[in-house]
C-alpha cells in the first residue's frame, strides 16, 4: 500500500545516486543510507546496470515502519485493556508476504542484522519497538530521530541494570508501598492522593538525580499536582515523616503568622547525597489548579540557572514537570509553557516531563478528555519526542528515565516520558471509582502491586529471596507505627521553611512598614549622568529617524528638567542598576512599549541589530527585557516563579493592556496574592497594566482594579494608581530596596504616558521619595475647606484640565496614589486639617460596581467614624453600575466622562 512506502519504489534514481555518493565518500551520506549499501552481499544484489532490489527497499520501508509506529502494537497497558493496533503491520502492506520471511536482506544492517532473514529481522523490530518501552518521534527532527534509534537498537542499553540497582529500585517501591499502606490503614478514607498503580514515579525520581549528577546536574525542580506528592515528600524528597503524619493528625503550621494549605499542595526542598556530589531538590509549591505551576517551575529553573552562572548550557538544573493524562492534554497552560521552551527570554535548557497515565481523569474516560491517541500527543506542538513506557515494567520505566536525562543535557529540549498505569483507588480515598468505571476496576481489583510484580521478578532471578523482601516490608512498617505513636504523644512543632538561600537576608513584611516612609532618594548629579546613557546616540549604530528624535527629545527634557514618563521609569531602572541591582522585564512588546513610549532597545535599521542602552551601566548587574509569547497565563506564571526564587532582581511584567491581566486569573489568584498567607512563599512580583477609560472600548480600558483590591487583605500586596514619573520611579525603588519582598501592581497609564502636565523634575527623583497621596497643587491652607475630593489615576488630570479657571480654597482635588495598603494616617492627616469639611467624596472614572468605590467606602467610613465627624459620609461621583467596563462609542464616552468632571466643577 502506497501509504506505507517511505522509499518510493519507482523513485530508485535517487536512491541510485546515494549508491554512486557512498562509493565515492562513505562518509558523505547519512548513516542509515551507509549501513544500507554496506556489505558484499548487498552489492552483489546489484545487477551490471545498477538496477537496485525493490525488496530490499520494501524492507527498509518495514523497518521505517517499526521505528515510526512500532508504539502503535507495544505493550504499553498494564490493564491490557486498551489493544495494540497490529494490522498496519501485515506484511502485504509493504508488498511483501510470508514467503519473503526466510530470504536474507543486506538491509538489515541497519538494525545490526547484516545479510539476515526476514523474519530475524522482524523478531528483532518487535524487541526493540513493541516492547514495555518504545520511543514516538516521527515529527522529531532527523538528527533526534537517530539518536533515539542507536539507543533503542544498540546491542546493550546504556544503563546497565546491576543486581545493586535492582535492589535499590526495589527499595524504593517497598517504601512507597509501605508508606501507601499505611496511611491507608491509619487513616481511612482520609484524601492523600495515593500513587499506587503508578508506584514506578519513585525509582523514576531517584534515577533522574543518579543519572543527572555525573552530567554536571546540581539541582533538579519538580512541579507536580496531587497525585503521588505525599510519597514524592516522603521518600524522594526525604521530608521528615515526623511532619507529614503530624499534618495528617490535623497540626499545621502556626496560624497566627500563616493560614497554610492541605499536605498535598506543600513544597520541600532537600539535598541529597549521590557520588558525583550532592544535588538540591525542590518541590514547588501549588494550588489545586491543574498544570498551573509548570510555568513557575520553569521561572523557578531560570532563577537557578542563573544563580549558576549557566545561562549558555543551562545544565545545571533541570525541571521536572510531572502530569495527569487528563490535564496535560486539557489545560492550555501547558501548550503555553511549551511554547517558552525555546524562547531566548525563557528557556531552560528543556524540561523533563512525566505523565502518571492512570488512563482516567477523575471520572472521564480518554475518548471522553482528549482526541488524540496519547495525552503526550500536546509534545508534538514542538516536536518533541516521547517515550511510551508501561508502568508496570519499572526497569522500563527507570531506563525511560536515564534516557530522558541524557537526550535533555545533550540537546536543551523538552523531553516527555507517557507513564501509562492505572490509579488503584479513586480519584482520592474517598471516592468509588467503580461507578463510572466498572470494567476497569474489576480488573484493578485482581492485578497485583507493582511491589509484588518487582519482588517475584527479583526471587526469580535470585537477587534476593522472599524473606529479605518480607523483611524489609515489615520493617518499614514497623518503623511508620514507631513515628506515628511517638507524633501522637509529642506532635513536632512545624515550622516553615522561608528566608534560606538567596532569601537570607530578608523579612516578612508587617503593617507598620507601610505607615512609615522609606529612603528612595538618590542624588542628583547621579541622575544626570545616567540619563546621559538615555540622552545619547550609540556609535556606529543606524537609527530609525524617529528614535534619533526621541533621544533628541529625551536630551532637552533633561535640560528643561521636565521628565516624561518614559524617562522617569527609565532613570529608575538606571538608579538600581547603577547601585547594584539587577532587574528583568518582560511582556507582549515590552521592547518597545505598547504605546510606543519606552524605546528601551534600539534596532539598527540597516541590520536589525539591538542596542539597549541600559545595558551598558554596571557590566556586572543585568538589565534583562524580552518581548513576550502572546500568553498572559504562562508568561506570567513564569515571572512568579523567577520572583519567587531571586529576590535580588526587580522583575517586572508588563500587559499589553491591563484587560488582558484576566487571562492569567489563576496565577493572580492562586499564587501572587496568596502564596505567602498559604506557603509562606515571598516574592516581589511587579506588574504593570495600562489602565484608564479613553473611549477604546470595554477590553481596553480596565485592568480590573477591583478584582486586586478585592483580594487584598493581611498586607499581602501593594496596589497603587500613579500620576507622576516620580512617583513611578521611586516606587520601584522602593520594591527592591527594602528589605521584605510584597507583589506590587501598578495601574500604569496611555494617554498620560504624552500628557503635557505629567511630568517631573529631576528633584523630585533626586530628593523626593514615594507619595501614597498627593494634595491638591494649589490649595495648602484647608482651614476652609468644604470638600474634600479624593480620586486615583488619569481621572485627576480631566478634571484639572476643567477647574483651571475655578481655583476655589473650598474644594480640593487629592490623588490617592497607594490603594493598599490603605494610606490612612495621610488621608486622615487632610480631613484633621479641615474643620469646616462638609462633603467628603470619591471620583473615579470606572463604573460605581468596579474601580476602587466599592473598597475605598468601608476605608472612608471608619475613617470618619474614628475622627469623629459621622456627619460627613462618603459620597460618590462616578459612572453608573455596569455589565460592562467601558462603552464602545468614542462619543458616549466622552459625554460620561464630561458629566462626571462637570459634577465635580459644581463644587469649585
């Protein structure tokens, strides 16, 4: 059938010139054509006018065939429940048949059979590619494609499986039987997420690091979701068992600094011992949300790497990403995470990917989860390879391991092993999972444990004998019953692991740090000389003409000493590199800027070279900015991760517009605001999201500022709506200076980004430091005052557009800069000085049911209440409550917007 033919017989020209290429220079042609025309028999085979064997190249289509879709007949299911496909298989598709079986073909060679039988040749196939083991590489590129080859169809396997080996993978099954067992006993029904049935995830673990290790790995960092973590804390990460049974008894972390989470979504990390030295594990911390800290665990792997200074071979740590069937084919995190791999802004140098295929997500059968033939099909959006492994052969499993490490350190790319096993209980202890799969859990019910499957093996081999087996299992037992009653008599105070290694150094940060001013100031000669770095044009270096007029016009800002915004974000990434400090930013067109106002990197236009001036300040600090994937969720996930391991840098991530933030909701909710309440998990994470109401329709105008305010809460982030380039400046200053790390968010701005009066002086930058509230520019003496107006963002600058001829000492216009933590003391500071104050209101520019109304109205009314002036209660001017943020007509808007400043006029 033509459909199978991977040599066109009718096509032998070509392949004649490769004959006539391989006399000439053997070493000219790839090595599968060499070992194709090797040998006398294969010479002789050709006639006097070189007229090549068609059979020969029917059973080199064959072979072709079985290093393709030889996964397609393996013995992959332990259940046996899902059937290999062996009808494409018939030798008739490749114009062949059973009496071709004893005749010797030369090609064979290629799979070390020179000049052999058929059905040798055959034999061979099935060994190699339908075994409990099998490579799916098809879409991988060649020079992969035979790399994979030679290590399936090399006489020995690479990792040797010595009598010592086995002992230890048994080991490790025991343990993680044992541990299973146990808990399932002690505590009925109790969730735990339990990995049997695919109990070869251990030794898999355990062969990574020992495998790693002699290849210059020093650390690995795994990101799992619940399925098998307690084991994987237990006995792979060495976590105390002490703590886990305590956790399981109910004792947490304490409450009174922390809320903690389920066992289950905790991290560890650990060292442990191999003998090419010793290699650091870390266990990422997560939520519930399925495959949503596989961006994390990469940023993490970034941090890391660059720690290292590995940052061209990137192999000193390797991340580990461990799936469900379910979720890794159904969460479009993962296609995200993928799409970083081979980003220069993002890679790693390749992830490492195991699949726990227990053949089932949750209640949902494949047919139903996916429409592909395997989950780990999501590796083929970047060509990576897979190997299919069945999680019943734990030596196949562990081999898969060894091979992944390896093809990882050698060529920097993603890797996926597709464990598929089973799950022997349901989705957690509690659940019967034969109510929607009755037919496979009878079949579970009677299949033995990996443990028994491994241990009879090993006695028949006469590695060891059933009593050490016995033995040892029982000694394992004995052991968790011994820490279980001593846990009971005296629980282990549990403490959590924070401020170690490039925390060290660093705090939590507490209420009173945000009620005190904090030093950013920085003097003003170094700001001039900085800003020559921003002023002047790169030698030898074509500019577009418009750069050439911005830098131009960046010079006489200085000199007029009226700093943009532009220039005040730049100074202030400047000032941190000039001290020291390194910073990284990232996001869709963050180069440039949406709005085409940063201009941080400058392209040659005549060779498309890059030039960032910022670069060129502290050789020994980095100034890191990348354009971005088109992706919100993993991208930022991404920076959480590198935040959270590296306080050192001001990371920064920028979206497009702030609507789009939305988009990566999980990684907002779950971890940056979150994750040091849950997990005691710090970090310094900024963002910037355009936000503000300027006739561009609902999904160009809001950030959601509600939804950030509306998770603030135990001092747990920063919100802040800026109008000045100072205040830009010195809060990013702020963010790295201080010594405690918070999220800091930042409604940025579009239309002030050019506005005229939205700008600062280079004292403000030298001798100022950041404004929680800024009064109102042309009222000081507030003893009669009537009304107080406080607003935040672009809204202040409309209406004191409007009052410029209706200067009034009775009303006044203060931004609110900070949103949290609340800057109450400043707030209450303008109140105390107006004893005449009758009106006390909030404008903003959002609907009344979104922006900061709903947050600041509780804030405001205790505020009151404390000072003794109930009388005065907040009112709101504003647009109406709304489905949508914004209209979609540039007229309306502009008549909402106007009403809103003329309400406010009526004051002044």
């Amino acid at each position: 059938m033509e459909k199978f033919s991977y040599l066109n017989r009718n096509n032998l020209e070509y392949i004649e010139q490769q004959y006539q290429s391989f006399l000439n220079d053997p070493n000219s042609i790839e090595s599968e054509w060499r070992l194709f025309f090797e040998g006398v028999e294969f010479a002789q085979s050709l006639s006097k006018d070189s007229a090549l064997s068609t059979k020969e190249i029917d059973v080199y289509n064959l072979i072709q065939y079985y290093r393709d879709y030889g996964h397609l007949k393996a013995n992959l299911d332990p259940l046996r429940i899902a059937k290999p496909v062996s009808d494409n298989f018939d030798l008739k598709n490749f114009n062949l048949s059973d009496k071709d079986l004893n005749e010797k073909f030369q090609v064979g060679s290629i799979v070390g059979l020179p000049n052999a039988p058929l059905k040798d040749i055959i034999t061979k196939l099935e060994k190699i590619y339908c075994n409990t083991l099998t490579p799916h590489v098809s879409g991988c590129e060649p020079n992969i494609r035979r790399w994979f080859h030679n290590e399936f169809e090399q006489d020995k396997p690479t990792l040797q499986l010595t009598p010592e080996l086995k002992i230890d993978i048994y080991k490790s099954l025991a343990k993680t039987e044992s541990l299973e067992k146990f808990i399932h006993t002690r505590y009925v029904g109790t969730k735990r997420f339990s990995v049997e049935g695919g109990d070869a995830l251990l030794p898999m673990l355990e062969r990574a690091v020992q495998s790693g290790t002699p290849l210059g790995v020093k650390e690995l960092v795994l990101g799992m979701a619940h399925r098998g973590r307690v084991n994987v804390l237990a006995n792979f990460m060495d976590k105390a068992i002490e703590v886990i049974f305590s956790e399981f008894e109910g004792n947490t972390i304490d409450s009174s600094e922390y809320d903690g989470d389920v066992k289950y979504h905790m991290g560890y990390s650990a060292d442990k011992q191999t003998a090419h030295g010793p290699c650091h594990i870390s266990l990422a911390f997560n939520p519930s949300h399925l495959e949503a800290v596989n961006p994390v665990v990469c940023g993490m792997t970034r941090a890391k790497q660059r720690r290292n200074k590995d940052t061209e071979d990137r192999k000193t740590v390797i991340p580990i990403q461990i799936h469900g069937d379910a979720a890794v084919i159904g969460q479009g995190v993962v296609s995200e995470t993928l799409q970083l791999s081979q980003l220069k802004g993002y890679t790693v140098g390749g992830s490492v990917h195991i699949i726990i295929n227990n053949q089932v997500g949750f209640t949902t059968n494949p047919s139903d989860s996916r429409s592909t033939r395997y989950s780990s099909d999501i590796s083929s959006s970047i060509s990576s390879p897979v190997l299919l492994v069945n999680g019943d052969d734990v030596e196949a499993c562990v081999r898969a391991m060894d091979m992944a490490i390896r093809f990882r350190q050698e060529f920097k790319k993603d890797i996926f092993i597709d464990m598929i096993c089973y799950r022997r209980f349901g989705h957690n202890e509690g659940d019967e999972p034969a109510f929607t799969q009755p037919l496979m859990y009878n079949v579970i019910k009677k299949h033995p444990t990996l443990l028994k499957k491994y241990t009879d093996k090993l006695v028949s081999e006469k590695v060891f004998d059933e009593k050490f087996a016995n033995d040892f299992f029982k000694e394992k037992i004995d052991n968790l019953q011994i820490i279980l009653d001593e846990v009971r008599k005296n629980p282990p105070d549990v403490k959590p692991i924070a401020f170690e290694g490039m925390w060290k150094g660093l705090r939590r940060g507490k209420a009173e740090d945000f009620q005190k001013p904090f030093d950013t100031s920085m003097s003003k000669s170094t700001l001039l000389e900085l800003s020559k770095f921003l002023t002047t044009e790169p030698e030898n270096f074509e500019l577009h003409p418009k750069i050439k007029k911005l830098i131009a016009a960046r010079k006489s800002m200085v000199d007029e000493n009226r700093l943009d915004w532009a220039m005040g974000e730049l100074l202030s990434y400047a000032s941190l590199l000039y001290e020291g400090h390194s910073v990284r930013l990232s996001g869709q067109d963050c180069k440039r800027g949406t709005f085409t106002h940063r201009q941080a990197v400058y392209f040659d236009a005549k060779t498309g070279e890059e030039y960032c001036p910022l670069k060129h300040i502290n050789e020994q600090k980095e100034f890191c900015i990348y354009n971005s994937s088109l992706s919100e969720m993993a991208v930022l996930g991404y920076e959480y991760g590198n935040s959270s391991t590296d306080p050192t840098f001001l990371t920064i991530w920028e979206a497009q517009f702030g609507d789009f933030a939305n988009g990566a909701q999980v990684i907002i909710d779950q971890f940056l605001c979150s994750g040091e309440q849950k997990w005691a998990r710090m970090n310094g994470l900024s963002l910037l999201l355009p936000h503000g109401y300027e006739g561009q329709g609902p999904e160009h105008s809001s950030a959601r500022l509600e939804r950030f305010l509306q998770l603030c809460a135990q001092e747990n982030m920063q919100v802040c709506n800026l109008t000045t380039p100072a205040n830009l400046f010195h809060v990013f200053r702020r963010q790295i200076k201080r010594d405690f790390r918070k999220p800091l968010i930042i409604m940025s701005p579009k239309s002030l980004l050019r506005h005229p009066d939205v700008t600062s002086t280079i004292e403000d930058l030298a001798e100022g430091r950041f404004k929680e509230v800024i009064e109102d520019p042309y009222i000081k003496d507030l003893s009669n005052l009537e009304t107080l107006f406080l607003c935040s963002g672009k809204v202040y600058y409309d209406i004191d557009k409007e009052r410029a001829d209706k200067k009034s000492k009775k009303a006044a216009l203060v931004r609110v800069e900070q949103l949290y933590p609340w800057p109450k003391a400043q707030i209450a500071s303008f109140i105390n000085a107006a004893p005449k104050l009758k009106n006390l209101v909030w404008v903003q520019e959002e609907p009344q049911n979104m922006g900061a109304w709903h947050y600041t109205l509780p804030q405001l009314m205790t505020l009151v209440n404390e000072l003794g002036i109930k009388k005065v209660q907040p009112k709101y001017i504003g647009r109406t409550f709304r489905a949508s943020p914004a209209v979609g007509s540039p007229k309306i808007h502009q008549k909402e917007q106007s009403e809103i400043v003329n309400k406010v006029l009526q004051y002044f």
